[in-house]
C-alpha cells in the first residue's frame, strides 16, 4: 500500500494511482469490482487475508491507505483489526468515524479521504498509536505520497523530486495519454539511480499490483495489474 500519486483536471477529474507492497506470503488479492459494504455500494478491491481494502470508492469520495505514520514506524503484527477495513468504514460512515472509532485496535496508519467533486481539500490523517493527526492538501494541485513503513525521510524527498519533474509531463501531454504515462511512472523500477516505485526486496516486500482508478465524467474507469 505504498505510493500514492494523484493528478487532478481542470474539468474536474482525476487520476489516483496505487502502487501495493506486501510480504510474499500475503495471499493475492481479489481484483477490483463493484461490491456491497453495510449497504452502500463501492468500488474496491479485496485483500482477503485482512478482509479490507488499500483503496475505495463511493458514489461522492475515495479513501485509500498507507502503512505507517511516521518514518520510525515499526509494525504492530498483533494488531487485533486489520487497517483494510478503515477505507470502507470512512466512505459508508464519514470522516468522523476516524474520531469516533478506538483506533488502538489498529496498527498506524496513513488514511487519504478525497471529495470527487474536489469542493474539499485533501484530507490525511495520520495514526501513530497514540494520536491522530490531520492535515489538508489543495485538491486542484498534483499530490504525492509514500508509506512511512517502507521508506525513509531521504526516499521520500528523492522520489517527490522525481515526481515534481514529472508533473509538467502529465500537464502537457495528450488527455488521452495521461493515464498510461501515469501507469508507466508507477512502473519504475530505478529512480534517480536507486530503487523505485516498483520494489523487489527479496524474501521481505515487493510490489504486488497496481490500481489506477480514472474519475472522468462523473464515471469510474478502472485499471489493475496484479504481478
């Protein structure tokens, strides 16, 4: 569940693109489709040894999540919920449900709650085992991020680099073209001479799929590799 790039149109659609690094013992994931959670109809993909989701979908936001909080993060393997399931319960029950929820029963977290008609920010919120903590990005502007369970602060700042150069490539290229050059920078495995978007750590993490989804027209299109 570990990087994260999102582009915005001035017609009002978007493009989110999810890179998923997990243990290979992890099971494979269920691809994504339109399912029923609590009554309300998503759109996500399944992991099925958690029971959750990295990323969904509603008819009005999408929420998608990252390992981790802080980049000192370690992981809580006896977690007693899986954090899969924050993404879904946030689209059926609101944002405030992250306040209302006890989140000591999860391991930490970094959860992105977007509008689809962009009239709100960005919002993250970021659990450390002790508190939570929110901050907004401006939804009419290119954002990027990565999991603070698998990358340092010196990864962050080479990747964001990268991916600050490439934002005027998106800008100018074709409309058409957009959401294969965006799948192909999420393809990378060499980034500024070291590793990329899609890792190979052998024995311990590699990337396992890749989810895009394309919000044009008020309408879904989706994309997924599982590799």
């Amino acid at each position: 569940m570990c990087t994260i790039s999102y582009f915005p149109f001035p017609d009002g659609d978007h493009v989110l693109t999810q890179n998923r690094d997990v243990g290979p013992s992890r099971a494979p994931a269920i691809p994504p489709s339109v399912r029923i959670y609590k009554g309300k109809e998503l759109r996500y993909p399944v992991d099925p040894q958690g029971g959750g989701t990295w990323n969904a979908a509603s008819d009005s936001h999408q929420a998608c999540i990252l390992n981790g909080a802080e980049y000192d993060y370690y992981p809580n393997f006896d977690a007693p919920k899986s954090r899969g399931s924050l993404c879904l319960d946030v689209l059926v029950e609101g944002s405030e449900f992250l306040h209302e929820e006890d989140l000591s029963v999860y391991d930490d977290f970094t959860l992105l709650y977007f509008s689809l008609d962009r009239k709100e920010d960005i919002r993250e919120f970021r659990w450390d085992g002790k508190n939570l903590k929110e901050r907004r990005h401006n939804s009419a502007e290119p954002q990027f991020w990565i999991s603070r369970g698998l990358y340092s602060f010196d990864d962050y700042l080479r990747k964001k680099e990268v991916f600050d150069q490439f934002v005027p490539h998106v800008q100018d290229a074709d409309p058409e073209k957009t959401q294969d050059l965006i799948w192909d920078f999420h393809l990378q495995e060499i980034v500024a001479g070291e590793e990329g978007f899609l890792i190979d750590r052998p024995g311990m993490v590699k990337t396992v799929s890749i989810f895009q989804s394309v919000y044009a027209g008020k309408e879904f299109t989706l994309r997924y590799e599982d590799f």
